[in-house]
C-alpha cells in the first residue's frame, strides 16, 4: 500500500504503472464489421413499408408498423441462427384502447425484441439497446400517408438489425436484449409497456442505450455539418425516488453523479476508444426541449437509461409531409443520412455493449471513510457478485470536472489514496484479464 501511494506522487500519468487500458481485440474485430452497405440495406427495408406509424396496418404484409415488425423478427431470427440457441426473439404486444390524446381507436402495439442470452448462468444482468420502429408525418394522427422514417428512427433499428448481426456470434457471460419500439410518437408506449415488463419480471437490468435519430448530420438552421461528435443525454438528479435520495445528494455535493450520467461517461469513455474521430458529448439534460424518447419511462422507474443522438437535427427532414416546397425537399428520406457518420454511431453501441456484456459484475459494497479529518482518501470494497477479475480501478475526478480524470488499478480491495476526499470525487470499478470494466460504483458513508 505505501508503494503504491509514494507511486502515485511520482508518477504524472493519467494511470498506475501496473495496468494500462488497453483495447480489446474482440471488440475491435465486431467494430470492424459495422457495414454501411448493410445499413443501407436495413434503411431500404424500413422504408419500403411505406408508413410505420403505430396506429398503422398490422395486417397488410407489405405495408404499414405490422409488415415493418414481421421483417425485424425475421432478421433478428435469422441472427440467430448463429446464436446456438441462445438467442431468443419474440414480439411483446398488447391491445391498447384510445387514449383521448394520441390514440383514437384500439391498437395493436408490439416491441420487436431480440435477447442474447448471456453464457453464465449466475450472472444475472441484463444491458438492453433500443431504437423504435414507428414513424410519423407532419400531422401525428396521420396513419396513412408515407410516413418513411428513414433517420427518425430507423436508423436506430437499423442499428439495432446491424448489432444483431455481429454479436449474435458472441459469446457473453451477462445478457443483451435488442429492442425495435412502437407506440414512440404516440407517447412512448410501448417503452412503458417494457418497462412495467422489465419490473414486474424482476429483470437486472443495468444499462439500457436508446438510439433515436443517429444519422443525420446536418443542421436545418445553421447549416452546419458535424461529423465528428455523437450526443448522449442523460439525468443527474434521479427522478426515481428523489425525496428519499435528496438529502445525501445535496450533503455530499453528487448533483452530477446520477446513474445515467455514470452510464454516460461510461459511453464516452469506451466509445471513444473503440471509434475512430469520434467525440461523444455529455448533454446534462435527459432530453431535448419539448420532446422525449424511449429510455425516459425507464429512467422514471429508477433504472440507468440514457439517449445517444446525433449532434445537429435537421428539422426539414423529422415530423414532416413528404413534399418540396420553394426547391426544399422536406421529408425524412434516406438520402439525406450519413452513413459513414452512421456507422461511427453504430460502432458506440457495439462497443459499450460488448464491453459491458464480457466485463465482471459491479463492486459490491464500496465504503469512503468521512469519520476522521485527514488529507489522505480510505476507500474499501468488496468482490463483485459474477466474473473473473484481475483488479479494479479507482477512478477520480475534481469535483468541478465533467469526466474521470484518472483510473488508479490496485488488485486490493481497500486503498489509501493522498488526495483529499473534500477536492475530488472517486469510484470503483472492476476489470478482467481483457480489459473490460464494469460500470462504475461510487462509494457511500462508511
């Protein structure tokens, strides 16, 4: 232990000389097969259905949200064929009744799910990534013009087809659920209608990406293109129980620490080493002004769910009538994506994933000593639950800054860190032989 600290004054590096983060060449290899040639030829599917919208055929087997959620659970059986029986594929559906807001008769509503059954059975958790699968025009009651959705959101199940793709291969000990939405644009419906699933199932769920809209990379106001960063939004202060949670929130200064805000920098933090030219922003917001996505019912019911998006929206090409008006071509049509943009998009997804899916479970336990005035940091921990670890990582950062700064590797489960627990926030870790971490545990009260 004093080594170790005595190291950590003469050393300047960003990381203990005893490990180093290091990619994984497994990882890499699934980043590699991202296509946009396959991408393209999802978009081409979703969009030859004419419309999506939810309240859309679910008879007609060419057109309409029935025929679109038919060929997803097509394509993810056909995945998982690869699978050796451990990937199982399913429609969850439901007749809904009108709602006097965004439903005006009874509906039909289904969530195309693929789960990707992790190999040990005594690890229980789940990482879930979602897109939805329905789409709309100008008017959101309009179910029978072409509504084609190609960005809005195919692309996030066209992701989601792509993901199914190459990991349908993998060999996971933990567990990805694959999720195509409907029932978004009508008042994220059929997201709430997992979410009551997810809980009253008791499923572990740990982490759940919702891709909507990561395509486009031009904005409709300022004409401006960004290729090179990718959005993540997520809650700081959870909305889940918040009474309950407030008071240590506001004594020990964590506002920004929420779990969806852990799960973003977790985003950022692999996406960035797996992608190439790619940055990927913290948005302190859940979402967007006046509109709202997938992964909030989640968030609401206390689990950590976050929403990746492209960086410029292009408001021509989102909620509108196919038409050209004065030489502008509104509509949300596939020629106004960015697939190379898009496959970059992809490649975060795949790459947190994976990286989550093959990592040992979370630290359990994990205590900071606050009982004694020093400026020396005691934290302890105990083994995760599931997974073969060589250490952990003690993470810091000051407390006004918006990522980790450091990752410290010990193979202990107790550190005394010389550096004073009121200037920084610290976490924990653990890390197996290839690398992959776990999400992040901040320590509570000792």
């Amino acid at each position: 232990m004093i080594k170790l600290m005595f190291a950590l004054f003469l050393i300047p590096a960003v990381f203990s000389a005893q490990q180093t983060v290091r990619q994984d060449p497994e990882i890499i290899n699934y980043v590699s097969q991202i296509s946009t040639d396959s991408l393209k030829s999802h978009i081409n599917s979703l969009v030859s259905f004419g419309t999506r919208h939810t309240m859309s055929s679910t008879t007609d087997p060419k057109r309409g949200i029935g025929a679109a959620r038919k060929w997803v659970l097509k394509k993810f059986s056909d995945y998982a064929k690869n699978a050796g029986g451990r990937m199982e594929v399913f429609l969850q559906n439901q007749i809904i009744q009108p709602d006097g807001k965004r439903i005006d008769r009874p509906t039909d509503l289904g969530n195309a799910i693929a789960i990707i059954h992790g190999t040990n059975p005594n690890d229980k958790r789940i990482f879930m990534m979602s897109g939805h699968l329905d789409s709309r025009v100008s008017d959101v009651m309009n179910s029978k013009d072409n509504a084609p959705g190609a960005n809005d959101d195919g692309s996030g199940v066209a992701a989601l087809i792509e993901t199914a793709r190459i990991l349908s291969k993998s060999k996971f000990p933990a567990t990805i659920v694959l999720v195509a939405f409907s029932g978004e644009e009508q008042g994220l419906l059929g997201s709430k209608m997992l979410a009551e699933k997810v809980v009253n199932e008791g499923w572990q769920l740990e982490a759940l990406l919702n891709n909507d809209m990561i395509s486009n990379n031009l904005s409709s106001d300022t004409h401006l293109i960004n290729i090179h960063q990718l959005r993540v939004f997520s809650e700081g202060l959870p909305q889940y129980e918040l009474d309950k949670k407030a008071q240590d929130i506001r004594k020990f200064g964590l506002e920004n620490d929420g779990e969806p805000r852990q799960l973003a920098r977790y985003i950022k933090e692999i996406g960035e080493r797996y992608v190439d030219h790619l940055q990927v922003k913290l948005i302190y917001r859940n979402d967007r002004f006046l509109r709202g996505g997938d992964h909030t019912p989640f968030v609401e019911k206390g689990f950590s769910a976050v929403r990746l998006t492209e960086f410029n929206e292009n408001f021509n090409h989102q909620h509108q009538d196919i038409r050209k008006e004065n030489g502008v071509q509104y509509g949300d049509l596939p020629e106004f994506m960015d697939f190379d943009y898009f496959k970059k998009n992809v490649g975060v997804n795949i790459a947190v994933l994976a990286n989550l899916a093959k990592s040992p479970s979370k630290p359990e336990n994990v205590k900071i000593e606050v009982t004694k005035l020093t400026n020396f940091t005691d934290l302890s921990w105990e083994k995760p639950k599931s997974g073969d670890i060589t250490g952990y990582y003690v993470l810091m950062r000051e407390t006004d800054a918006s990522v980790w700064q450091k990752k410290i590797f010990t193979k202990e489960t107790s550190i005394k860190l010389p550096y004073s627990k009121d200037n920084y926030f610290f976490a924990i870790q653990a890390v197996n032989a290839s690398g992959n971490e776990s999400l992040i545990v901040l320590p509570k009260i000792k």
